[in-house]
C-alpha cells in the first residue's frame, strides 16, 4: 500500500454534483487531501492523469459469480479480474449460486474465496427464503452478523405475499435491506421477450410491460404496511415509474436500480434470434428505454448496475425461447454508460451517483465517494476513446456481451482499490 | 431467375419479385404434377434431409413428394422421436448432417427462431417448414398459389384471415406476404386470440365475424390450435363454434364468389362447418393441397439454382 499522488485529473465528485481539474492524494489506502497542485514528497507513487477522468470505482449491485457450483462460467479469480478492467471497485454478488448462499455457513465460505481470489471487494447478498424458494425465511440474523449486506431471492419471486411480507417485517426489525424482483410471475411465465410488434413479428412469447407495474405496486404496498427497506431491482418500464415517484414521495424506505443494457439497448436490437440480446426482465421498447434514461438523470432511479450473469456458448446456442438469460457486463459497464453522457442523457457526476455513490450509501458501505477519508477505490478512465468490442478480449470466463462488434467511446485506464493498483491498461 | 436467397427462412426478406419468381414456376410444376408422368430430374444427384421436431402428416409427405418428383434423393428424420429425446442440441444434430453432405434441409421445430439459428450453422440450403409461432413461408406461397389461380390475380383484394392469429406462423407469414402483394387484410377472431400490436401491420382487426367477412373475396380459416394453448384463451368450442366458425349463414356477408381456404387439418365444427368445408363450389381447401407440392417444388428447384450458380461462380474466381 503505497501513498499516490493523482495529478492534473479532472475530479469527478458525485456527492457534490461537480466536477473539476486538481490533485488527489492518498495515503493508508484513503484519500487524505484534494486540492491544486498539490506537492509530491519522496516515496510517492505520482499518477500523472493528464486531464483524464478520476472517479470513485463502481459499486456493482446484483453480479452473479458462477462460485459455487458454475465455475466453469464465472470463478471469483475471472470475475475480480474483469470487474478491475471495467473500473468496478466493488462487487455486491447475488445469492443465485448452487448452493444458494442461505446460510450463515454458504456465506462464509463464499467470502473466504473472495478474499483469496478477487482482486476488487466482493460483498455478498443473502437469500431472503430458503433455497430460494418462496416458503421459508432464511437466518436473516445470523447472516447479517455474517456480512450479508442485502437480502433477495433474485429472479425467483417469492410468490405467496403472506411469505414475503413476514421475510419484510423480519428483515424490517433487522434495518436489513430486502432487493425485490418486479415481474409478476404469473404474467412473465414463458416468456422471452415484451409483448408488442416486435414479439409478434418474431413468433416469440411476450410479457405484458405491465407485469413489471404489478410487480412494483405489490411490493409497495407490503412495504407500506411493513416499514422495511427495500429496493427493486430493475425498473425498466415508464409504467412503473409513477408508482415509484409515489411511495418515494410517501417516505417509504424506497430505492430502484436498472441493468445498464435497459438504459442502452432496446428490444429491437434482439433482431433476428440473437440470444445474447435475452435478459431478464426482457429489453423494451425504445420509449420505455427513453423514459427509464430520464429517470436516472432526475434520480428516480437511483442505481445502475451490470446484473452481470455469465452463461456459457451452450446454454446460448439454443433457439431464443430456450436459450439461458443474462449477459456479462462487468467490463462493458462504463464504456456502455458513457453512452449515456455522450447523447447528453447526463453529466459524470450524475452518472457516477448512480454507479457509486447511491450503491454504497444504500448498503451502508463508506465506498462510492471522492471525499477526504474514504476508501481510495478509484478508477481513471478516458472517457472520449474508441474502440470496437471483441468479445474473446474479455477477462470474464464468459463471454455472452450484447456489445461483441459495437463500437464504443470510453475505456478504464487504471483501478486502485484501497490504494492498490487492480488494473492498468497497457499505454 | 431474381431468385438469390440462399435459404427460405420466412416470407419477411423476400421480395415481391422473388414471390412472383417463385409462383410463375410452380404454375408449371403444376401442370407436371397433373400429367401422368410426374418425373422431372432437376434435382438428380441432390440430397434432401426432412427434419421435422414436431409431427406432421402432410407438411412431410408434401416435402418428400416434392422432392422425390423432382428426382432428389429425400430422407426422412423425425425428430420428435429421435436424439432430441437423449438431450443432443439442435445445432450437434444440425452438426452431425450437414457432415453427411445434404444440399436441401427442410426443418420444422417448435421455436420461434430455429430454422434462422441452422442456417447459420450448416451449408446446405435451409427451408423452413414452420418454426413456433414465427413463420411458415411454403404455406404462404401455396395459399398465394391458390388464390391466384381462382381469383386471376394476387392483388388488390379483400382477405379475411379468421381464427387463432396469435398462435399461428400460417397468418404471420400470410400478412407478410399478402400484404406485400398489396392486398386489403382483415383479421377476425376474439381478442384472446390476436397477438400484441397487431394492428401495426397494416390491417383491420374485427372481433365480429359478420362484420369482418362484409364483402371479402377470400376468406382464410385457421385451425384452432388446441395442443397450443396454455388454456382459458376461449370459453367453450361451442362457443366458438357459434362466434367464429365458419358456415354458410356468417360466408354469406363475404362476395358471392368469395372462396374459403383452410390450412388442415381441420377441426370441423370448431372453426368450419364440415359441409361447407367439402362444397367444391366455395372451398378450394384441396387445391391447397394440391398446389402445396407445386410451390415446394418450385422452392427447392429454384434454391437449388442458386445454389449450383454460386458455386460456379466460386469455381470461376
């Protein structure tokens, strides 16, 4: 753990909503003074930023790491190593693991793996139920004092709201954070991609966008009469947005995310099949995806992330129906939302409150700040350069991206966690 | 020939030259089939591959008949009960013939998307012969066939397609292809059964069939396609029968000379009065049939062109 001296970087500060030109230090792995010229005693490693971008490393809500049970398409060792080449500082990891991660002792040694292999911090999110299964709460104690920072059953909707609103009360006396999947089961049964002319061009089976509103307006409603904390995880639907803007204005302990590939591709780039274009929720429709855009630039929804989910070739080369869900974005994360800032959706310190700063707050971590005493997760990015996506230079075992040929503006130069170098890219 | 496509995927990419293209030469194989020697040798040397991932009767034999007529070697996989079964993927199955060296696939599979995802992966031309809910091009072409012949023109009608829209790649590929003939399309069937957005195609949805059939002069039926449903998309069959079947009281708001298709297999008594199905006068449903092995002839007839005329032209460069 060196003492670096950041020069000439243009400071991107989401707490403050600003942004401008000057030196940061760090020292002890914490950012211990920012300012103008500040001076470089000896034994200080001098990163000269030339103008570049320097902002708090992306805290990344909802990846899924193949540890334990899929290592043949994601292991701790690829995922840390990806989430450092895409400025991703710290991974909040998802639950969905074989075995779930619902116990105190699943938890354990997922982290003690972490903290062998990953070269970025690695939280853990806990089942909500048993197995994932929608009928018994899970530990939510003993799993708190064991580091679950969050608690969700993922994509597995917990069906029965008699079963949900007591994991909510249970978790609500805990202050436990409970992230809730909005797709009304029964609506989204069998299908791959929303309904509309699209789906019906295609031949393939729609869901409704509505089933993200019913969702949402479920969960608000058991959050209204419980008082837990909670937090969707994707709103990708202009429907669904009034209901959200209500329960915030009501002062429910309320907060939304949205998958980056919702905010910068729709439904129509699945095109002819293409499965690595199949998520969950499905992509929408360009409006939809205009309207969520606007609602992270005015803060409705408060988080961005990658919803990073490896799939191997064969579980994607299937006919589209029966082909896996999910896409890797680990490393795509911030080139693909620079997107966002060079349409002019948004302003760095915007978007780096949805990549940082909400997640951490919203976790309670101190990371996600450029502020004096917090962790010195860093990532210094160019954001104008080009270059076409190759999806075989990807670090992750996976490499099932939507953006194989796209070309992109914006490229990660180098990641320091706690003061470390995590990444640097060959100049 | 216009005709360059190196696969029949759908009626989507083709265009109304390429219709056309493919109509004029079934005409003739239709007077072929009608003569008492049935046996052209344009396919000779050729290996034809049916591949079908769900049953079907007709489809399959009107595929072998077209190929064998015009002298292709045709084998005959059905799927449905073979190696899927043993959890091979569709591609290592596609794999595993195309290392047998076929120059026409033709494949039904129940996915919206499967015969696209083969034919980016084998080397022979791939026919789709229906795949999910997406598409079902030779059906389209025979049905434009059909029309052509008993009406004198494939433009500028009145088309009524009736019944299961939603579920059917028949009307997906059939609005496509009427549609970019320029023809009136109306679609009539309850709304449980009309897709999302539909309405964006360029037709007239009614979910009242007197009103929708008001001077058409064809009028498709589909089938209604019950090993489809996941159930509650329609009350009872009798209800539908009363709402939406096809008999000679509801034909009558069509033109005098309207003409009644059908797909088949039938449902008789669910969506068409059995009688009127059989009236040689209004039904041309065994034309359908008829000009089913024409159009498919000329299908593969005119990939098989292509296909010759590429690698020519690969050998001359």
């Amino acid at each position: 753990m060196s003492n670096l001296l950041f020069q000439n970087a243009r400071l991107i500060d989401p707490e403050a909503k600003a942004e401008r030109i000057g030196d940061l230090r760090v020292i002890g792995g914490e950012i211990t003074e920012i300012g103008a010229s500040l001076s470089a005693p000896a034994k200080t490693h001098v990163v000269e930023c030339r103008g570049k971008c320097l902002a708090p490393g992306i805290v990344d809500i909802g990846v899924k790491i193949g540890e334990p049970g899929e290592r043949h398409k994601e292991s701790f060792r690829t995922a840390g190593r990806a989430a450092a080449a895409g400025g991703v500082t710290t991974i909040i990891m998802r639950a969905d693991t074989k075995p779930t991660i619902d116990t105190p002792e699943t938890l354990a040694f997922v982290l003690s793996r972490a903290r062998e292999e990953s070269r970025v911090r690695v939280h853990a999110m806990a089942a909500l139920t048993k197995g994932r299964m929608g009928r018994e709460m899970t530990e939510i104690g003993f799993l708190q004092d064991a580091g679950a920072v969050a608690f969700s059953d993922g994509d597995a909707v917990c069906v029965n709201p008699k079963v949900f609103s007591r994991c909510l009360s249970y978790a609500a006396a805990l202050d436990a954070l409970v992230i809730g999947h909005v797709q009304d089961p029964g609506l989204s049964a069998g299908a791959a991609v929303t309904s509309g002319p699209f789906a019906t061009k295609q031949g393939l089976a729609g869901v409704s966008f509505m089933a993200e509103r019913m969702g949402l307006e479920r969960d608000l409603a058991l959050v209204e009469m419980t008082h837990a904390r909670y937090h969707a995880d994707q709103i990708t639907t202009a429907a669904a947005l009034p209901a959200l803007a209500r329960a915030k204005a009501a002062g429910l302990d309320v907060s939304a995310g949205i998958s980056i590939h919702h905010l910068t591709l729709n439904e129509l780039d699945i095109g002819d099949y293409r499965s690595f274009f199949k998520v969950k929720p499905p992509l929408r429709s360009e409006d939809d995806r205009i309207a969520v855009v606007e609602a992270v630039a005015c803060g409705l929804i408060d988080i961005i992330s990658s919803m990073h989910t490896p799939q191997d070739e064969e579980s994607k080369r299937l006919p589209f129906e029966e082909a896996a869900s999910g896409a890797v974005a680990l490393e795509t994360l911030l080139p693909a939302a620079m997107r966002l800032i060079h349409s002019g959706a948004m302003d760095l310190p915007t978007l780096f409150g949805a990549l940082s700063l909400n997640p951490a707050r919203r976790l309670g971590l101190r990371a996600g700040r450029l502020s004096l005493g917090a962790p010195a997760d860093l990532v210094l990015f160019d954001p104008d350069a080009p270059f076409v996506l190759d999806r075989f230079s990807l670090l992750s075992k996976s490499k099932n991206t939507p953006f194989d040929g796209a070309r992109m503006q914006g490229r990660v130069l180098a990641t320091f966690v706690g003061g470390d170098v995590v990444f640097e890219r060959a100049r | 020939m216009a005709f360059a496509a190196k696969h029949l995927l759908g009626i989507e990419p083709l265009s109304k030259v390429d219709i056309l293209s493919i109509l004029d030469l079934a005409d003739q194989y239709v007077s072929l089939n009608r003569q008492a020697n049935k046996r052209s040798d344009t396919l000779a040397g050729l290996t034809q591959i049916n591949m079908f991932f769900e049953n079907s009767t007709r489809t399959q034999a009107s595929f072998e008949l077209a190929g064998k007529r015009l002298g292709a070697d045709v084998m005959n996989m059905s799927m449905a009960t073979s190696s899927i079964k043993k959890g091979e993927s569709l591609i290592d199955t596609a794999l595993t013939l195309n290392a047998m060296h076929p120059d026409l696939l033709v494949v039904r599979h129940p996915s919206a998307g499967a015969a696209n995802l083969l034919a980016e992966k084998v080397n022979c031309a791939v026919i789709n012969a229906g795949d999910g809910q997406h598409e079902h091009p030779t059906q389209a072409l025979l049905d434009a066939l059909t029309i052509r012949r008993a009406k004198g023109r494939l433009h500028r009608l009145n088309i009524a397609i009736c019944g299961d829209i939603a579920h059917s790649r028949v009307a997906r590929s059939n609005i496509m292809l009427l549609g970019k003939m320029e023809n009136r399309l109306r679609l009539i069937g309850p709304k449980t059964l009309m897709p999302a957005g539909i309405e964006t195609f360029g037709v007239e949805v009614f979910d009242d069939m007197r009103k929708g059939l008001r001077d058409v002069d064809v009028v498709m039926m589909l089938r209604l396609q019950k090993e489809r449903m996941d159930g509650g998309f329609i009350p009872s069959e009798r209800e539908y029968y009363h709402r939406f079947g096809l008999d000679f009281e509801k034909l009558g708001h069509a033109k005098p000379d309207a003409i009644v298709m059908h797909p088949a297999p039938m449902n008789r008594g669910v969506e068409i009065d059995g009688t009127l199905a059989d009236d040689i006068n209004r039904s041309v449903i065994q034309e359908q049939v008829e000009m089913g092995v024409a159009v498919r002839m000329a299908v593969m007839d005119l990939l098989a062109r292509a296909r010759r005329a590429s690698e020519d032209g690969g050998v001359m460069a």
